[in-house]
C-alpha cells in the first residue's frame, strides 16, 4: 500500500510562535510564516477532507483530516487531523477533498492575530466532534493533539528561516516502524472516547444516556451508554456541580474500551463502559 508522508505546509519553514508560548499556552501550536511578511499559500500536509469550517470573530479556521493513514516522521502510522487558522478568506466548505501539495489556506490576520500568519495544530486520529476544547490555561486547542514535528516531516528541497527550535525529520530519513496505531478498528483494538457529547436522551430505569454523535438511533436500547462512569461537563469540559445527566447536558466518558465487536456496514463497534454493552460510532473512538 502507498503511504503518504505527512509533510510540513509551506515551502518555507519560518515558525515565529512555538508550543506553550504566549497565546499558545499549554498547547503544540505554531505560528508559521512563509518568505516575508507577505500572505503566502498553506498546502494541504497530505491528502485530507475538510472535517469542520468555523467563521467567527476569532477568525476563520479548517479542521482537516487525512482520507487514510498516512506516515508520520516518528514513523507511526495514524490519520491526522489538521487544524490551520487566521486566513482572511474561506476557501473550503465541509466535505472538500484537498490532495497533499495542494493549496488548503492562507497565511492572514483574522481572529487574534498579529501580522500575516497561519496557526497550525496537529492531532493523531481522525477529526473528534466539535474540534477543539478549552485547556487549563485557557486557550482552545485540538483534541488529541500531538508535536508537529514529531509527525510532519520537511521535504529535502525546503528552505528553512526559522525551525522554532525543534529538530525536524528530512522526508527521505522518514520509514515505516513497526509499532502501528492505524486507527482501524478490530476486535481487541483499545479505543478513547475522547470528545465532549450532548446528551440526547436519557433513560432512568437503564440508568443509561444516548448520544446523537456516538450513534446514529441513539434511542436504541444497544446504543445507550450506562451513566455510571459518565462525568457530566458544561460545555468547555468542566465538570458540573450537580452530576445529574440531563438530555442536552454534555458528557465526558473517560476510560479506554476493548473492541468487542465491529460492525463494517455502519461503521460502528461495541464496546462495554461501565456495565453495560454499547454500539458506538467508529469515527469518535480513538485508538490508542
Ligand atoms: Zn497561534
């Protein structure tokens, strides 16, 4: 099977804000510029689907998730999902399909930001609904986020201003290891569930909640989640004074699940949280 290697955006390397530093507190975000103070194209890391487009007054911003598993530097095989903001136009809607080496945005000034430049996030796995969270500092940041310079690697060619401080793979030196989280699912893979979801309906004789994101009938009786192990949250993720699971109150669901059973067809797999057996959705679940 061909592999794509997951590749640094621009053609030139020019990171003016690294990890954990000033507005990118507690997260491994960079800011990237390319040649000058110009506004220059965001090529697509590898060959993805536009997950979720916001456009708001903190600027314009693209999740977007690799169609198959691609090679990370570190070697790893995973999907990734990207998250690139402040371009000034939006470009894309959900859905498009962007081929690597294509351009995915622009560098640009919306949302909070100070000159010409495009803030990058990488996360291993594929998209998880509602695409960031707030973290303890304060500043929203990708759900299951890793260093981009442990899984992008910077094609030979490139020119290189600034590296950030963080020491980059060169796309020749990148191979296959063995160790594989390919995020396809079997009997036996052990998955998260790492989002935030909305409860939308609630069982009290099953002591049990459903959710629309985690299954398609979430009115089901195999696809209701048993509450004990729920954490009830408010919407940043923090958790709730009362912990009484209502419907259109929000969850957390902490722990790692073993797939039990994978259903193809609908692209769902059973796991058992807390003490009941239940259908969910692949596409949340996280392998780990
Ligand atoms: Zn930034």
């Amino acid at each position: 099977m061909f592999l794509e290697k997951a590749k640094y955006p621009m053609p030139t390397m020019n990171i003016t804000q690294g990890y954990n530093q000033g507005t990118h507190a507690g997260a491994y975000a960079l800011d990237m510029k390319g040649e000058d103070q110009g506004i220059d194209w965001v090529l697509a890391p590898f060959t993805g689907v536009i997950r979720k487009v916001d456009n708001a007054s903190y600027g314009i911003w693209y999740w977007f998730e690799s169609l198959e598993p691609v090679l990370c530097a570190n070697g790893q095989q995973s999907y990734l999902t990207a998250l690139f903001g402040h371009d000034n136009k939006q470009r894309h809607k959900v859905g498009d399909i962007i081929k690597q080496g294509e351009r995915l945005c622009a560098e640009g000034t919306s949302g909070n930001a100070t000159g010409n430049h495009c803030h990058m996030e990488i996360a291993r796995g594929r998209f998880v609904t509602g695409g960031w969270y707030k973290n303890k500092q304060g500043v929203y940041m990708i759900y299951n986020a890793v260093r981009p310079n442990e899984y992008l690697c910077l094609p030979d060619a490139y020119r290189v201003i600034n590296d950030g401080g963080l020491s980059w793979k060169k796309e020749s030196q990148v191979a296959l290891q063995n160790e594989v989280i390919d995020q396809v699912l079997h009997v036996g893979s052990k998955v998260e569930l790492r989002g935030i979801y909305k409860i939308s309906a609630v069982s009290a004789s099953k002591n049990a909640v459903a959710c629309n994101e985690l299954a398609d009938t979430p009115f089901l009786d195999y696809n209701y989640i048993d509450a004990t192990p729920c954490i009830e949250v408010d919407k940043q993720g923090v958790a709730t004074k009362d912990q009484v699971c209502d419907t259109g109150h929000f969850i957390k669901i902490p722990g790692v699940f073993t797939v039990l059973a994978v259903d193809k067809e609908s692209n769902a797999c059973k796991i058992k949280i807390g003490n009941r057996e239940t259908w969910v959705k692949c596409e949340p679940c996280t392998e780990v």
